[in-house]
C-alpha cells in the first residue's frame, strides 16, 4: 500500500484520516460535557441492565423465582457449568448453534461488504438512472425486517414458493423441489434472507464515505495510468478505510446478534442446521422460562464478541497507524 | 477522466443483476398483494389471475395499521433525531479532543452494541417499571420508553460512524475557522457539520432504521396504543391463518412513507456537494 | 458564542424529548372502577376479537358500573408479555392464558389461587367441565385459572374425496386411517395434512400417542421421561404418515403456519387432526357439508396399559394477577365471562365449547362438529401435564419431530434408534 497513489499525490497526505487529533485541551471541561448525554443514556439503558443481566446469570432464575428474585437460590458458577459443558447434552447443542452462527455471519457479512462496495462504486459517477437505482437499493433497507423476512419465507416454500417455480418448473435445474426452510438448506436460506436485508446498509454507509474522496486522487490516478481495480486497491479503499473499519463491525455484531431474521423466517422453532444462536438462547430462556441459563448463555456470548471486537480493533489501529 | 468500455459493460452487468436480486422479492409481494388469499396460497404465480385491491381494503381492518404506522414513524424518527444529536456532539469530542478516558469511553460505549437484547430485556423492563413506580414517569409500554430504549440501540455505532466521518475530515479546516476566532462549538456547526451531512444523513437514516425494525423489545414493551408496525404486522398472522395477501399489501404500504424519505434524502448523496468544503 | 450553540443544541434535544413524554402511557385502575384485561386471539383477527368483545363488556359495566378496558394480545407475544407483569408486578387485572400454560404459570405464584372459597366467589367448582378444569393447574392444587373456552382435537374428512374412494366411514383406528389415507393419496391430493413444523402441534399428537401406548411424559413426581419404549413408539407413529405409510406430502414437513388447514380447505388433503377447525375452515371458503367430523382414531391393538385417550384437553383459562388492586372486581368479571350466557355468546361465536355445564347442553353446540368434539372432551381428553417444564416439553419434543418430519420429508429412514437418541438428549435438557 505504500506505494499507493495517495501517497504521490502532493498535498493530499494530510486529508488522509490520522490518528488522534492533535488538539489541545484549552478548556478540559468541554469533551466531557458533550459525552454526558451518551454516557448517561447508554448507563441506565445498557449498563445497568446488562449488570443485572450478569447477576441472573449466577441465580437459578426459573418460573419459580422470577416474581421474587430475592428467593433466588445463588448458584454461582453453576449455570455457565451446565451450559458451557461441552459433554452434556445442552453444552453440545450450544456449541453447534455457535458454529453454526459463525459461519453465518462471517458469510452474511463478506457478501453484504462486497455487494455493497460493487454497488456504491458503480453508482458513484452520474449516469441515467442512478437516483432510482439507488433508492431501489435501499428499499430492502426500508422495509420493517418482520415484512422483508416473511415474504422471502414466502418465496422459500417448497410446494407454493417462487424459489422452487423458478428452479424446477421454468429453469428445470433440479427434478425434485428442494426444501429451503427445513433440512441443509435452511442456513442458504438464512444468508440469502441476511444479505438481502443487510447489503444496503453497507452500501449507504460507504456511498456516504465515497463522498469524502476527493476527486483529485482519481484524475491524479488516472494520469498515472492506473485501471480500475487499480484504482478501486490504491485509491478507493485505503480511502473508505476509517468508514470500512466501523462499518465491518456494525454488519459483524449485528448480524451475529439478530433475532428478527431466523425467528421470523422459521416460525420460531428453527432447523438444527440453523440453529442460530440468538434464537437459541431465547428459546432456553423464554420459551422455557430458565433465566439462569439463558443468560449464562448470554454472557458466554457478550465474552465472545468482546475478546473478536477487541483483536479487531487492535490489529485495524495498528493498519491505521501504519498508513 | 472518462469511463471505459468495459468499466459501461461491467457496471451496467452488475446494477442489473443487483437490481433483479432486490426487485424479485418486491414484485412477488406486489404480486402476492394483488390476488385473492385462496390464489396466494396456491401455487406461485407470476401474474395475478385474480387481481383485486381487496387486500388494500381489508388490511386496515384486521390490524389498527394506522396507529401503528403512525407510532412506527413518531417513534423511529424522534429517536433516531435525538440519537444523532447526542452522537454528534460525543463523535466532535472524541474526534476532535484528546482527554482522559477518551479510550476508555469509546471502548465502553462500543461493548454496549454487543449486549445480546435477549440478556437485558428483562432487566430493562424492570428497570422502567421501577423508575415509573419511584418516580412518576411512564416508561412502561409507552412510546417514551421505547423511544429512549432505541435511541440507546443506535447510539454506540452513530458516535463510532460519525467518528469515522469526522475524522475523515482535514483538520485544517478547523485550524482555518480557530485563525478566524471561533470557539471550538462554532466551529462544529459551521464547519464540520456541513461537511459531515452525508455521514450524518447515513446516520440517521441508520438510527431511524435501528428503530423502525426492532421487533424483541417491542413485543414485550409494547401495549396496543404504544404498538408499532415491527410487531404489529405480526397480527395478520392469526390463530386460524395468515393473512399473506395482507400483510404484503400492509408492509408495502407502511414502506411508502421511508422510501420516499429516501428519496428526499437522495440529494446529500449526490457526488461532489462534499468536494468544495474539502478544498 | 460557543457556549450559545451548545445550549441551543442541549435545548433542542430537550425539546424533541419532552415532545414524546406527552399523552402515553398506561394506566390501571384502582379505584374499584376499571379492569384492565389482555383477551388472546380467539377470532379471525385481533380488531375481530375487539369487536366480538365489546358488546359483552358494555354488558358487564352496565350491571357492575366496573368498565374493562380489554387488549388483544396476539398469541406470539402473550407469553412474553405474561412473563413480564409477572416478574414486575406491573399488568393488567385479568388475563387469558393457554391451558397448557396454566402448571408453568402457577409456578410463578403471580396468579390468584382458585381456592373453594374464590371458586365459590365465580359459581363454584362444579359449573365447570371437569376435564376443562383439570387443566387450570397443577394436580393437588387450587386451579391457578378458570376454564373459558374449551376444545378438543378430532378427524376432519373430506366427504366427497371418501366417497370417491369408496371408503364408507371415516377411520377409527390408526391402521384404518392409514389404509383409508393410502386409498385417498393420489396426484395432487394426499391423505392426511399435518403441521410438521409447528412444535406445539407435534408435541400434542406426541402426547395423545403416547396415551394410547401407554406412555407418559413425566412421572408422577414430574420429573421427564422422553425416551421409554412407549414414546418412542408414539414418535414414530405419528412421522410414519409421512416416512412409512407416505400419505402426507412431504412439503409437509415445513408447515408451521397452518398451512395444513389451508391444504385441508383447499382439497389438497382429505383429512386433517385439528382443534376446533370448523371456524377456520369457515373462514377459507369451506363451507360446513363439505366435510365430516369424526372422533381422533385409537390404536388397533391397545398395549397394556395403554389409555382411551384421543384428544388432549384444549383451551384457553382466564386468570387473575395477584397484583390487582381490585380482586373483587376482577372476580366479578371472571364470574360475567364464565356465566351461562355469555358462554353460550362467546364460545359459539368462537366455534369452541363452553366450560360451564349448564352452556354446554344449550342447542347452539348441537351441530355435528361441537357434538363431536364436545363428547370427546367428556369422555376421551385428557389434559397435557400439568407440571411446570410443560413447555419445555412442548418446545424439545415439538422440535425432535420437526426434525423428524425434515428427514423423512427427504427420504432418510426414521429408525426407533434414532428416535431414542433424540429423546434421551431432549431429557437431560430438562430442568
């Protein structure tokens, strides 16, 4: 990278995005005021919760309990012993659902930033049409998810579905009708449900981020001599990378998190081959009324997300400071 | 600079494909809304052989989809207002000063987007019932509850997008604003702000969506008058059948609204409106 | 200067927040006054339920003065929403719950106890259909509920598809109905529709099997007791429509919308085992002659020990929160919506049976759909465990057959081996 356009193109280094600013703190009041709105919001309504949320983690918090919490036996470790015992019964089904949530995502997430990207550069130069394409892109987006993930369990099904008439009846690629919402399939299913949703956030974020580059760096490539991919590798995506490296996250911890997309998809009880983890754990602890366990579940995944978000940034700041 | 033949062929090859991939699952639910329920359950058919706008008709009077459309967008776009005002001013911090615990903030904040709802839903809950039972306010099932719940779902990445945006923006252009004596808030709103629009216009769009999707903690804090469309469309599907005709017309209808917000939006996106602030 | 924009922005957030605080909110009566009730989804939409109920309750204030606010609450969110006046004390008054919730929901202890004195208070204990209130809670205990509305499962049938096939009498065993549905499969038509994705709807024909082979769920200390020999067997019965005696599609399998019914409705299948599914074959254009209703089928050859049991005890039960600041009140309007009259109203209205004795001989249940299903609620019903891991048992039982369902759908064979090894795994699952 370091022989990138940017690099040559004189005066523009210091556009690049550095690292801290180099401010100094005249008044040192300042900043902390303008946090306190979020700090206090993101206290009472996640912090706090999520302490209480560890709390119920080590009570045997059933339907026994749950009016009373103080007649809560505190079982200490027990809860995350059971769930996290990969030799019984329960520790195994949520170590598959693990798996099985991360190959998801990491497939969801790769195929939303690509199309995104495809998308955003394509429409990045004026031509007819872009203003209509652009807000077809993002009508997935609009849609409440609960609508966008119904009609594709609409599409996928396997007697009535669009799917299956398109595939067997008018392609004749397959003989028999495959089932899309039951069996292997399902977690294609899920991906292609996930993607479709999620692609034009992507694709908005970086639009957004594309409006930042300036139009400089691309003549100063172009007298260069240098293509399109070219220019897309030494201009366009070291460019989006302040943008990239937040919005990978987002897609990341959103798409490992969803509930919205497998519960509506499967109608609640979904098949083992995609036994999303987000579903998982509310079916053990709604829909079985054990609070202790689920959110032993929960923490064990919170822990997760924490150690991949943390490396994650790690090795992107030192890319950053690098540049 | 000028566009290459087979730059044309490849971008007009991918956008069509792309287009098809969005526009099939909209045509089957246009479809799917302009036929009887008898025709929708049956095998799928490209054309309506049966059109009727019934389901258009119907569909307001098997669910109260007014009012939830209504509490949909009150709730969505109050949120996802205050939600970038409180991120714009805690993004200006972080990008724009060094203090102590900046670290430390940005870091917490982040974690916070990984809480599993599932985990603190119930806390949460108990949380409002306690502050409306302390003190007078009603969080429960109401839409101010659910207004600040979301607004702290989309909160944690505002900053960090904004962050992202802002710091993309050359410092010199504050330097240039300080040489001419402005204190560092004007600076925000007269400076950076309108460079950052379309940042903070993808922003808001992500805050409002955050909002307008979230179906979990909706159907848990939410009464009949508070409901919104997330979980109220979920009424078309009842003990005895789903309504799919229905609940297609519904969710293309209850659409109508964002995407031509969109639309509107269009403009902030548009390729150099940027380019002059940054020169 | 600087200072001036900050405030103006702190102003502006200020202003959009106290511009929502305004005119929301809800609010319970304790002035004797007002009762807040949650009604589940009984009718053809939640708007439908509204209107069907309103009249009743104006009813109700005009002999009491007390006013109901009532919410329809729909099925796919009242657990939750259940749950969670429960843990917060915060709710309505009155609420209905599903019967097969009743043991869970007493374990919370949220719930007013129906004690002789509180049952004596709505009418007293023997108005009610016994089998109805042997699902209103825990064996031993007072009732946590009282029984509203009643339902039991039976065999719908095609009429004019039978008389096609030359099958005079709709099956009474299990191996007629297979016979029967092998002779009723053909292309484009199938014997029998099932709802192979929905748990709860597996886990009941799960448990009606395992009646009639003898089985149980839990012991009697209510501890779990998925894999025994007789289970298994259950299990299996029920797939073999689809794996063995192939007269359910196997696009089945995905069914989880009630699909079934549509099918059913839809002369894609010639029979179906459903509760109550008069009004929603109503509902989808079928019109009452078009179809028979027949008791649910026994096995051929009953195993020892096996019962007479073809129908789970189906319903809904109404039950009131402890926390209500008007129990008198609440009581009062238990007793209106379990009186004779607004039972006939209701569950005729609803297409299900009254709870009460003296509703259930009224002449609106006389038609050949209620009497069938009201003699297999006397006579053949029995309730589904009333223990606290109850929907457990619904969700890990329900599920093992779903997946059942999916491998048979794909041609894979269902072997009682496997079957044991689900089961063994469900049951150290269970707490």
């Amino acid at each position: 990278m370091s022989s990138s356009v940017v690099e040559r193109s004189a005066g523009q280094r210091r556009t690049l995005p550095g690292g801290p600013p180099p401010r100094r703190r005249r008044r040192p009041s300042l900043p902390y005021l303008l946090l306190i709105p979020a700090l206090v919001l993101e206290l009472g309504v996640h912090i706090v919760p999520m302490l209480v949320g560890i709390w119920m983690s080590l009570l045997e918090l059933t339907q026994f309990h749950i009016r009373d919490w103080s007649t809560a036996p505190f079982v200490g470790w027990e809860n995350y012993r059971v769930t996290l015992d990969v030799d019984s019964a329960a520790g195994k089904e949520l170590l598959h659902s693990f798996w099985v949530t991360i190959v998801y995502t990491v497939i969801s997430v790769a195929l939303s930033w690509v199309i995104g990207v495809t998308a955003a550069v394509f429409t990045q130069r004026p031509f007819r049409g872009r203003a209509f394409l652009r807000a077809l892109f993002l009508t997935p987006y609009a849609l409440p998810a609960f609508a966008a993930v119904i009609i594709w369990t609409f599409m996928f099904q396997r007697d009535n579905g669009l799917i299956n008439h398109v595939l067997v009846e008018q392609l004749h690629l397959v003989d028999e009708p495959p089932f899309w919402l039951i069996g292997p399939n399902s977690i294609v299913a899920v991906i292609v449900v996930t993607v479709w949703k999620l692609w034009p956030f992507a694709f908005l974020c970086l639009m957004a981020g594309l409006q930042n580059v300036p139009t400089e760096l691309y003549e100063a490539a172009a007298i260069d001599g240098a293509g399109f991919w070219r220019r897309l590798r030494s201009v366009t995506l070291p460019m989006l990378r302040p943008v990239n490296r937040v919005v990978l996250l987002v897609l990341f911890l959103w798409t490992f998190n969803d509930f919205t997309t497998p519960y509506v998809l499967f109608g609640g009880s979904a098949p083992r081959e995609a036994d999303l983890v987000s579903v998982h754990i509310y079916k053990s602890s709604f829909v079985t009324w054990n609070f202790g366990t689920g959110s032993a579940m929960s923490v064990a995944l919170l822990a997760f997300l924490l150690v991949v978000t943390a490396v994650y940034l790690l090795i992107t700041n030192r890319r950053r400071f690098d540049a | 600079m000028r566009e290459s033949a087979g730059e044309r062929w490849a971008r007009r090859v991918v956008l069509t494909v792309l287009a098809l991939f969005v526009l099939v699952p909209l045509y089957a639910m246009v479809s799917s809304a302009a036929k009887p329920l008898q025709d929708v359950q049956g095998v799928f058919t490209w054309i309506p052989t049966h059109p009727t706008a019934q389901a258009f008709v119907d569909m307001w009077s098997t669910v109260p989809l007014g009012r939830y459309l209504v509490n949909s967008l009150l709730v969505s776009s109050v949120a996802a207002v205050i939600s970038v005002a409180i991120a714009i001013l805690a993004a200006f911090a972080v990008s724009r000063y060094r203090f102590r615990g900046r670290q430390l903030f940005s870091v917490t904040v982040l974690s916070t987007q990984m809480f599993p709802g599932i985990l603190f839903l119930l806390p949460l809950f108990l949380l409002f019932v306690n502050l409306d039972n302390t003190l007078g306010t009603s969080l429960y099932a109401s839409r101010t509850g659910l207004i600040i719940t979301y607004l702290t779902f989309s909160l944690p990445f505002s900053i960090w997008m904004l962050v992202g945006y802002f710091d993309s923006i050359p410092r010199e252009l504050d330097e240039a604003a300080a040489v001419d004596g402005a204190g560092p808030m004007r600076t925000l709103f007269r400076v950076i702000l309108p460079t950052a629009v379309p940042g903070i216009v993808a922003v808001t769009v992500y805050a409002f969506m955050t909002a307008w999707g979230e179906v979990l903690f909706a159907s848990v804090m939410t009464d009949e008058n508070s409901r919104t469309i997330a979980v109220g469309l979920k009424g078309y599907s009842t003990q005895s059948q789903v309504y799919w005709n229905q609940v297609m017309a519904a969710s293309l209808v209850v659409s109508v609204p964002v995407v031509a917000g969109f639309l509107a939006l269009q403009r902030y996106f548009v390729a150099g409106l940027t380019a002059g602030a940054v020169k | 200067m600087s200072k001036r924009h900050l405030a103006m922005a702190v102003a502006a957030v200020l202003a959009a927040a106290s511009l929502t605080a305004c005119g929301d909110g809800a609010d319970s009566g304790s002035d004797g006054k007002t009762l807040t009730y949650w009604a589940s989804n009984q009718g053809p939409s939640l708007e439908a339920d509204k209107t069907i109920l309103q009249p009743e309750l104006d009813k109700f204030k005009q002999q009491t003065g007390i006013e109901v606010k009532v919410e329809v609450v729909p099925w796919s969110d009242l657990l939750n929403r259940l749950l969670a006046a429960a843990t917060s004390g915060k709710g309505p008054d009155v609420v209905n719950i599903g019967n097969t919730w009743s043991a869970s929901l007493q374990a919370t202890g949220a719930f007013l106890q129906f004690d002789d004195a509180t049952l004596g208070q709505v009418g007293g204990k023997d108005r009610f259909v016994p089998a109805a209130l042997a699902a209103a809670g825990a064996e031993g205990k007072p009732p946590t509920a009282v029984p509203i509305y009643s339902l039991s499962y039976a065999l719908y049938y095609n009429k004019k598809m039978f008389a096609e096939a030359g099958i005079a009498s709709p099956p009474t065993t299990w191996a007629e109905l297979a016979e029967a549905g092998k002779k009723l499969t053909k292309p484009n038509q199938w014997g029998l529709a099932v709802e192979g994705s929905n748990p709860s709807e597996n886990a009941h024909h799960a448990f009606t099997f395992s009646q009639q082979y003898g089985g149980a769920w839990f012991d009697k200390s209510g501890k779990a007791t998925f894999d025994t020999p007789q289970n298994v067997a259950a299990v299996k019965r029920y797939v073999n429509f689809m794996a063995g005696d192939k007269i359910v599609n196997p696009g089945n399998a995905e069914y989880a919308q009630n699909q079934a019914v549509s099918d059913f409705a839809n002369g894609k299948a010639a029979m179906l085992l459903w509760q109550a599914a008069g009004s929603s074959l109503k509902a989808q254009n079928m019109p009452a002659d078009a179809y028979g209703v027949a008791p649910v089928p026994f096995l051929e050859n009953a195993p020892a020990g096996g019962k007479k049991v073809n129908s789970m005890v189906a319903g809904i039960n109404m039950a009131v929160f402890n926390f209500t600041k008007n129990k008198d009140g609440a009581l009062k309007f238990v007793k209106f919506m379990t009186s004779d009259e607004e039972q006939v109203q209701l569950n005729k209205t609803y297409g299900s049976l009254p709870s009460v004795k003296p509703a259930a001989a009224d002449p609106a249940f006389a038609a050949p759909e209620q009497k069938v299903l009201a003699e297999v609620l006397n006579t053949s019903a029995a309730p589904l465990p009333q223990v606290a891991q109850e929907s457990q048992f619904e969700t890990l039982v329900g599920g093992i057959i779903k997946e059942l369902f999916a491998d048979a759908a794909s041609g894979k064979p269902i072997t009682d081996e496997a079957i044991k090894t689900k089961l063994s795994n469900a049951q150290q699952q269970v707490k």
